[in-house]
C-alpha cells in the first residue's frame, strides 16, 4: 500500500530508521481498501507499543484524496506457554556523563537560588534520612531549552557519586526504552529491583514522558518506592509540573510534594561566559570581533556552543577572520533568525498576557495594573535581548534609571523564586517564541 509506505518514510525522519525496521516494518499487510488498513502484529507487546507511539500520529495518514485512512491491527500469535529466558542477563544502566558538565563548571548567576540549593544538596545528602532543608524531595527544575537544567542535573550526578552514593542519571527518552525492553523480555521484576535500589535518581526532559501512559504508570511506582524510603529525586522539565500536558494527575501531584525552581535563560554576558570558558577547553583563540558576532547572533547557549563546535571543525588548525565565520555559520544563522525576539515581540506578549493593548504597555500610565507589566516587558528586553538601558528606556519613554530599577526589581523577585512573577514571565516567553515573524 503506497499511502502506508509513505507514511513510513515520513515518520522515519522522526523516529529514526532503526526504530521503523524494528518496529513497523515487520507488521504484516493483511488487506486494505481506500479508507481502511488492516495489519497483523507479531505479538500482543508490537501491539501495545503502535498504540502508544503511532496511533497519535495516524491524523497524518490519508488517502489521495485527503481522507483519513483508519488503521486496524491485531495479532494472531498465541501467548507462549513459557516465557523464553534472555540470553543475558537483563540490567539497566544510567546514561553516561558529560565530563565537562559538573558543578564547578556551571557558569549561569540568573540561577544562583538553583544552583545553591544543589550544590548544597549534593554536598550534605544524607541517603534514605529525609533529612532537610537539604533533601527537598523532588527537587523539580525547570526552564527553556538551553537554560542550563540538563548540566545542573549532570553536576549533581557526578557531586553525589564522587561521595559514593549510588547515582543513577537517566535521560526520560532512556527510561521509556528501559521499561519497553523490560516489559519485551519479561523482565519487569530485574528492572525494578536496578532502579529501586539507588541512593539518587536523577532524570532529566519528564515532559517526554507525555502521552506514554505504560512509563507513567511504571515511573509512578518508581516514584513512590525511591520516596518512600527517602532516595533523593531530581526532575528536570520544559514545563512547571501544572502546565505538563497529558500526564495523570497522580503523578503531576508527586513532583509537586518537594520543591520547584525556574531556571531562566542566559543573558549576552552569561553567553559570553560560557562562550569563552567553552573556547578555552577546545583550545580556540577567538578574536574580539567573532566573540560579540556569536554572542549577538545566537539567543541561547546550546547554539552559542554549536556555533563555536562548527567553527572548530571547520578551522581545527588554521586562523580565520569575521567574514570566514559569518560564511562557516550560514546554515545556523539562518535556523537563529527564523526565532528572532524583536522588543516588538516582547510588548505584544506582554500585553497579551495581561489583556493589555500595547500602547498601555508603553504608555504613560502609572496604575498597578499596567506598571508590572511594564517593569516585566523591560526585564524581558533586557535579559532576552541584552539591550541597554537607555535603548530600553527610549521604547518605553522612560529615562535609562528607572529602566535599570525596574528591571533589577524583576531580577530579585525571580531570584526569590516568586511563583507569579516567574509564571508570568513563563507564560510570556512562550507567547513570544509563538509570535511569526
């Protein structure tokens, strides 16, 4: 059927080859006609795992004519009498570790509350004590994409393991596939008995754990064993545990019993930082003129540091000017400018988010309901944009000290962690990253 084989070759791009041969290649056409696929499984288990990972994605199956194609699977083969044992046996094992990415590394002072709760947690972690303040329990942090989750959450895993404490760091995408091999070989009895006999579970990315109601249900248990026994949990996320979509509510309610902090994104100085401290490591001698086109040309530091990689790669052993990188980077700077932030954008999500026109926003008016706001949007045009005070200050009519109070007066109320202020900021970030150029 060509709709079926194309439809394939579109989720390969992202499922990946491997997955497709492993898993939807050997399902076997039975009949077919213009709206209905009938297809045969090997087993009840190839069954389980279409339904969860390829029936969400079936709207994109259609016809010719643009019908949706309804997809009918079922098995044929009869449970076994006797499980068949592995050849080996089965275990699970953490994700390896970025050597680069420990505690003392971290370069981000936006997250000093973060990041001092950590360090302090990885230094005086009793195991199974639920000793406080340090065990707060689950730790969940989160944050925007290059924010710094992912290098906080490594730092901890190799803090706590240099003390000797059974660390496991796990990626949500690696726990998934722990659960679906276990469940594949029978096996659900040794994978529980590795991941509950740990000191410390760290996992990093939970919002992939979305629509995967086997793993939510098998983390679920985890969960509750580690907690109940007072092993340290650390989360990371995208999203607040409230604003994770299609979790059960039983699970959204555990990762709130502990603590949870933002991370927010890095500033032009922090970029720079990181940038250099990144360059140092690589051995790369970076000219003035190339450090602040990087730094103004990438918002974030996961495309600061591909940038700086390229370059790398591109002149291992030879020097190089401006006008070389800017043509090395090409390819990347188009994919930034795509996610541009203009102020522009940042007034218009601001307003958006307050129900607000955005003439209030800049305008005159000193109400409570429209100064917030205002100090946030200022705030945002400083972090996201790194724009000087007297530039921000000429958008929104103010003169440059009043900009620079406002936006230092947003800065602590972040670094108290102060839930609305920070949900606010969230919120908007995400209508400004919506917003076409």
């Amino acid at each position: 059927m060509q709709a079926w084989e194309e439809f394939l070759s579109n989720l390969e791009k992202s499922l990946g080859k491997k997955t497709i041969d492993q898993w939807l290649s050997p399902l076997k056409i039975v009949k077919f006609d213009a709206c209905n696929l009938f297809l045969e499984a090997q087993d009840s288990f190839q069954i389980t795992w279409f339904e969860e990972h390829i029936r969400p994605k079936l709207k994109k199956f259609i016809n010719s004519n643009g019908s949706p194609i309804k997809v009918h699977i079922n098995s044929l083969k009869k449970p076994a009498l006797k499980q068949e044992q592995p050849s080996s046996p089965f275990r699970v094992e953490p994700d390896s570790l970025n050597p680069d990415m420990t505690l003392e590394n971290f370069i981000d002072s936006s997250s000093e509350m973060s990041f001092q709760l950590l360090l302090e947690l990885s230094q005086n972690y009793i195991p199974h004590s639920h000793q406080e303040p340090y065990s707060f329990n689950p730790f969940f942090i989160y944050g925007y994409k290059g924010s710094g989750k992912t290098h906080l959450a490594q730092g901890c895993a190799h803090a706590l393991s240099q003390r000797g404490l059974k660390v496991f760091y796990i990626h949500a995408q690696t726990f998934t596939n722990h659960v679906v091999e276990a469940i594949r070989l029978s096996q659900m009895q040794s994978f529980r008995q590795d991941y509950r006999n740990i000191d410390v579970l760290i996992i990093d990315d939970i919002h992939i754990f979305s629509r995967k109601n086997a793993t939510q249900e098998e983390f679920f248990h985890t969960f509750n064993a580690l907690h109940g026994k007072g092993a340290q949990i650390i989360i990371t996320s995208l999203f607040p545990p409230n604003e994770l979509k299609e979790i059960e509510p039983r699970l959204i309610s555990r990762f709130e019993w502990g603590i949870t902090l933002f991370l927010p994104s890095s500033s032009a100085e922090q970029r720079k930082e990181i940038l250099l401290h990144k360059a140092k490591r690589l051995h790369m001698d970076l000219k003035e003129d190339i450090i602040h086109f990087i730094i103004q040309s990438f918002s974030s530091t996961i495309s600061v540091c591909q940038a700086l990689e390229t370059l790398a790669l591109r002149f291992p052993n030879s020097s190089y000017g401006l006008k070389e990188s800017e043509a090395v980077l090409k390819d990347l700077l188009e994919k930034e400018q795509l996610k541009t932030i203009t102020p522009e954008k940042i007034v218009h999500a601001v307003a958006a988010q307050y129900g607000l026109r955005f003439e209030d926003i800049v305008g005159k008016s000193q109400t409570k309901e429209c100064s917030q706001p205002r100090q946030i949007a200022m705030y945002l045009c400083r972090k996201l944009l790194d724009l000087p005070y007297l530039k921000i200050g000429s958008i929104f009519s103010r003169d440059h000290s009043t900009v620079m109070t406002n936006v230092k007066s947003i800065q602590k109320e972040l670094e108290k962690q102060n839930t609305a202020i920070i949900s606010s900021c969230f919120s908007i970030t995400k209508k400004i990253e919506a917003i076409k150029n």
